[in-house]
C-alpha cells in the first residue's frame, strides 16, 4: 500500500503567533517552524501502518517555501519513505483554493492508495484543503476521525460530533483526516536522523504541475486582536451565583 | 569547526524533546524516591541511545564521540543521574563491541543497544579506587572456565544490570595481570550488597557486586587475559569525556534556571537581575561552561580521531567540565537564596548529583596526575 501524507510546516504554536500587517500573511519569521502537530499524528498514524506492515510505502507531500524542506526532513528521519516538495515563489501566499489544486495535481501522479491530512492547520486555517483536494481527485473523503482501521481495500473510522458517533468506511483509493485524539507522533531515532538525507525528495514547481498561480480570494483587511481587557470581577454577596448565571446568559455562552 | 551539522542539529533537538518530556518532568521524584527508571531507558534504547558509539554492523548506532557528548549534555539538561547511567551503560557496551569478538558482540550488543538489557562496568574494590592497577579480585582458570572471587565497590547499576563487565587479576603482574569478563547476571556465586545511600545520584542504584567462586566459561573473557587494565582504562577515555557532557549539562540547566529566577525575582525594589555582582556571576558560569564545552568536543573530537594526545586531552574535559558544571550548580543555588536550597526547585539536586562526577571515572586528583605526569613527562 502507499499512503501519502500531507504535512505543513508552521510557526510553533508555542510562542505567540502573528499576522504581517503588510501582506496579510501569517508572519513566519517570527517564530521558529515545526511540522503541524495534526500532520505529525497523520504521519504517526501512517508509520504505524508501516509498522505492521514493512512493504507500506509512506510518502510525505508539503508546499512551502525553501525551508519546508527541513519539516520533510524531520518527517523522513521519523521513518516515511520519501517526500513531495511543492516549492515555488509564485505560489507564496497561495489560497485555499489554490493550495488545494496544487496538492492535487502533485498527487495525481503519486498514486496513493490513501491520503492522510490533519483535519485542520494550527496558523492560516480553514480545515477545508483536504475536502478540496479530494474534491480534485474524486476521492472519498473520511473527514475529521476520531480513530482509523486501514486495511487493505477498504478505510474505516469513527467521527464524533454532537449527536453521537458515526461509523464511516470507504473503499481504497481514499483520503481521510486525522484529529487530536489520534497518537502523539514518535521521536525519530538515531538512525532515522542520519538516515533521512539519503532518502528521495522531489521538487515540483507550478509549471511542473501544470496548475495557474494567481490566487482567487484576496485579503481585503486584517486586525490586531485587541488587547485583553481585565475580567470582570464578581464578589460575593449572596447573589453570586445568580450574578454568575447572569453574566454567561447574556455573553451567549450558555 | 564549532558549528554542529544539521544532522547533530537534529540529533540534539530529538534528544532534547525526549528528556524534556520524558524525563525532567520526573526528576526530582525519582530522586526522592531512589527510582531507577528502567521502562525509561528502554524508550531510550529503542531511539539508539543504547549503543551511540557502537558499530552499526554490531547492532549501535554509529554515532561519533562528539554526537554522543552533544546528546549526553541534553540528557543531562533534564537529570545528569539518568544521563550519567546512560552514559556508563554506553561505555560497557563500546568496550563489548570494541574489544569482543564475534559471538561476544552477537550475544551481548542486540540486548545492550536496546537498552532491554542494562550494563554495569566493575572496576573498583573497597581498597582500590584511584590505584585501579592494584585490584585482588581474583580470576582462576580451570579447566574451560575462570573462577572469580572479590568484591567490587560502588557499581552503578548493580542489581539491576544483565551484564557486568568485571576486572579481575590473573596474574600477579600489576596492571598487566588483569583480564576483563563478561559476566551475564543469574550466574551462580554472583550477588549484590544492600543499596548505597547516597548524596546524589538517587535515581540509579549504587551497590556491591560479590563473586563468590562465581564459574564463569572462558569464552566469557573480553580480550586477551592480562589486557585488562587497557580495556578498562580506553572505556574509561571516552567515559570520561561522556561525564563532562553530563556536567556541562547539569551545570547549563541550573545556569538557564539561574537567569530565569533573577529576571522574575525581585528585591530591594527591582529585578534581581539587575545587580551587577549578579550578572557578573552568570556571565562567569556562562564562561566556565562554554570554556569547557570547547574542551569535551575537543577531546571527542581526539577520541573519534585516535589521535596521540588523546588520554590527555579526555582527562583535561573531564577535570575542566566536572568542576565548571559543579560551579555552575553551586553558585546556582545561592543565586536562587533559599527557594535553591528546597528541593521543590530542582537546583539542590543538581549540586548533589554533579559533586559525584568530580570523584568517579577517575577522580579529579588523578586526572591532575595524568595531565601532570604527561606534561612532565612526555
Ligand atoms: C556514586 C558512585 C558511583 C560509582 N560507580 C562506579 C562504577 O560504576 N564502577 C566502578 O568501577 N567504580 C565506580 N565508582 C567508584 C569511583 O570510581 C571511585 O570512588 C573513585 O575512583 C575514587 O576511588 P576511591 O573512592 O577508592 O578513593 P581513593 O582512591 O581512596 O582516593 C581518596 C582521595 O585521595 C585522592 N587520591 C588518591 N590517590 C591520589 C594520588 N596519587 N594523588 C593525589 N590524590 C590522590 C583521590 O582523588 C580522593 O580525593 C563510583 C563511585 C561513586 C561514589
């Protein structure tokens, strides 16, 4: 079986994150970057599939600027097998919709039994490229899993929501997401590390995939969160409790 | 020539992410509570911290003398005692994989690089330590095996190690009377003296190895009898260059502490930080530790290359670190006034567990000796 996973490279959502108000987007220098903790747990999930089984191909795919190259890097070292590297500058600051059809197009000619995403990203987010890619590829999609069965011509799993649990399944070739409730993902070891710059990555460019490059959404306007105010305090005098009710009845919050 | 390669980059950011999450969140407990975590190490084990300097073709991870100080020091960061094990157990396994043979390292080194299997290096006696050379335990061939009977003092490890390699003399020849055994744990006339109380290293058990007409086969000897001393002494070369990492890892987290508690703590009105005669000190202990982190890649740098200055130079790291992380620790400690004195901060704990380092793996008096005499001597 080959599993692709997509992977995106983020600020680390340890420090504080921030927009640049120039372009709208999200500033990477300001923080160091990291692979997303949900495309870690999609890795995770995909390695433990190889874990079972040696003859799993496991592929990561990242679009991203020049240093992406160290998320796939690390994502080598943790144990996949080879990686996808959608570079160029004319798609910086890409769209949804623009990063979608160029995921797309890298993975049609990847041929992947199963793709695996993290249901949403932790900076620019949407949660919606993974919808969009399968859309592209006519794939079913097993959106937002709680937990996975993969076998070998068929993906099973369970979705949470408010009304309860559902059971969804899809024959191969399909995509499915991953949330937080599936495994931390592992450290890479030794060998991983000084093993992972002998392992393939290809570099695809825009013309490469054949796909156009201006986005179809802009950003009109963006804001500074504002600065926290001071809580409102409330002191007991009997009538907390009701004060209490009061206050999250009128915020909406319950 | 000081950069680090982006693998060793990587090597350091695993390590650290491991220590950090497994690990330093237990530190002090384990120490309060003499826990010696085995489940731990084995976690270690499996990412290669079992075999770091062992031969990939043996089962290690190949890895150079300077990966393996860079990943020490980051052990250390989150508790030098664990990290020190780590590093003795690494030692063992080198000496295996070094100067076994064949069936020595398929037998031993699967096990040892794992971690599913923990190493323990005996060399020290009650009435020897510095004087190594002078040892009585006493190895007798006879027949196709060796019977041992001694005592071994302050065994890191003992009792819970599978293997032990043991120096033991046979022959009345001084230092170039001593062989090395492997001796596997469960062996008949093997046992262990009660659990040492200690002032550091709580975390890993310190004990007395007995060999009491211990039957050992002769295939169990690790190299040529009477090569010994040498065995012991080159495994001791890189353990020591291993313990200065440990130092300078212990001595940097109290250091890092350090600055956070003089930039949070306030008095006579304002940062602690502040205060030159302060700021004076961190910029010293950041000093002494850079000073001899220069010093322990050097001397990796000569163990991985051979080259002729090399016991010289790991005496002159172990001597430079073990004080500098020491220091570093102990002036921690007062710049935290008296929240370093309580074991809640973790600072006090790092005093003990590295005053140890200036003792053990030669102490620092005979590390003096063997710069001395080679100064002096050529
Ligand atoms: C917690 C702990 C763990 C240990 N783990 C191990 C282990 O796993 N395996 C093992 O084999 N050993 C181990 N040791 C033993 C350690 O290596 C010895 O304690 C050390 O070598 C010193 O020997 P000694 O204690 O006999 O001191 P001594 O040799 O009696 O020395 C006493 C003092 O005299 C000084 N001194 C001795 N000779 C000279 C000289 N010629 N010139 C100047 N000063 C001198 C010493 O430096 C020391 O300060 C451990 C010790 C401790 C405390």
């Amino acid at each position: 079986m080959k599993i692709v996973v997509l992977i995106k490279q983020v600020p680390d959502t340890a420090e504080e994150r921030r927009l640049d108000p120039g372009t709208g987007r999200v500033d990477r220098q300001a923080n160091d970057p990291v692979i997303d903790e949900i495309t870690e747990r999609a890795l995770e999930l995909a390695l433990s599939v190889k874990d079972k089984d040696k003859s799993t191909e496991v592929a990561v795919l990242a679009m991203g600027p020049e240093e992406t190259s160290k998320a796939i890097r690390k994502a080598l070292s943790m144990g996949a097998d080879s990686g996808i590297h959608i570079l160029d500058p004319a798609l910086a600051g890409a769209d949804i919709t623009l990063t979608a059809a160029a995921l797309a197009a890298a993975l049609k000619g990847a041929q992947a039994d199963l793709i695996i995403a993290g249901n949403e990203s932790t900076d620019g987010r949407a949660g919606i490229v993974p919808a969009m890619v399968a859309e592209h590829l006519g794939l079913p999609l097993l959106g937002a899993l709680a937990s996975a069965a993969i076998g070998a011509g068929t993906v099973s799993g369970e979705r949470l929501n408010d009304a309860g649990t559902q059971r969804v399944s899809a024959p191969l070739p399909a995509m499915l997401t991953v949330t937080e409730s599936f495994e931390e993902a592992r450290f890479p070891n030794f060998k991983g590390i000084m093993g992972a710059k002998r392992k393939p990555v290809t570099t695809l460019s825009a013309s490469g995939l054949g796909i156009a490059t201006e986005p179809l959404s802009t950003v009109i306007d963006l804001e500074q969160r504002p600065p926290r105010t001071a809580g409102r305090k409330i002191i007991d005098e009997g009538d907390a409790a009701a004060q209490l009710v009061d206050f999250l009845v009128t915020q909406r919050l319950i | 020539m000081f950069d680090l390669t982006e693998d060793q980059l990587a090597i350091v950011h695993m390590v650290a992410g491991f220590a950090a999450e497994n690990i330093a969140p237990h530190a002090i407990e384990w120490d309060q509570n003499h826990h010696f975590p085995v489940d731990v190490l084995a976690q270690a084990g499996e990412l290669g911290m079992g075999g770091i300097y062992v031969r990939e073709e043996s089962g290690g991870s190949g890895m150079s003398r300077l990966d393996a100080a860079l990943i020490f020091e980051e052990l250390a960061k989150a508790d030098p005692t664990i990290a020190a094990y780590i590093s003795i157990h690494n030692m063992v396994a080198w000496m295996i994989d070094k100067f076994g043979n064949d069936e020595q390292r398929t037998t031993w080194l699967p096990g040892l690089c794992s971690m599913e299997t923990l190493a323990s290096y005996a060399l020290t006696e009650p009435g020897v330590g510095s004087d190594a050379a002078a040892l009585s335990t006493r190895a007798v061939l006879d027949g196709d095996h060796y019977v041992l009977n001694g005592t071994k003092q302050f065994i890191s490890g003992a009792g819970s190690s599978g293997v032990y390699v043991v120096m033991a003399r046979t022959a009345d020849t001084g230092s170039a009377g001593i062989s090395a055994f492997i001796v596997p744990d469960g062996t008949q006339g093997l046992s262990f003296g009660a659990l040492e109380r200690k002032m550091g290293w709580n975390a890993q058990p310190t004990r007395q190895v007995v060999f009491e007409n211990m039957r050992i086969p002769a295939a169990n000897r690790l190299g040529e009898e009477g090569s010994g001393f040498g065995i012991a002494m080159k495994g001791l070369n890189g353990g020591r260059v291993n313990i200065g990492a440990c130092s300078l890892g212990g001595g940097q987290a109290a250091l890092d502490k350090s600055v956070a508690y003089l930039k949070e703590r306030s008095a006579f009105g304002a940062p602690l930080i502040g205060q030159q005669a302060l700021l004076f000190q961190i910029a010293d202990m950041q000093t002494e530790l850079e000073a001899a982190r220069t010093m322990v890649w050097r001397a990796a740098d000569a163990l991985e290359r051979s080259t002729k200055d090399t016991v010289r130079l790991c005496a002159m790291a172990k001597l430079v670190a073990t004080d500098a992380g020491f220091n570093a620790a102990n002036t921690a400690l007062q710049l935290h006034g008296g929240y370093g004195y309580l074991s809640e901060y973790g600072i006090e704990k790092i005093v003990r567990d590295l005053r140890v380092h200036q003792i053990l793996e030669g102490s620092n008096e005979i590390m003096r000796l063997i710069i001395g005499r080679i100064a002096v001597d050529g």
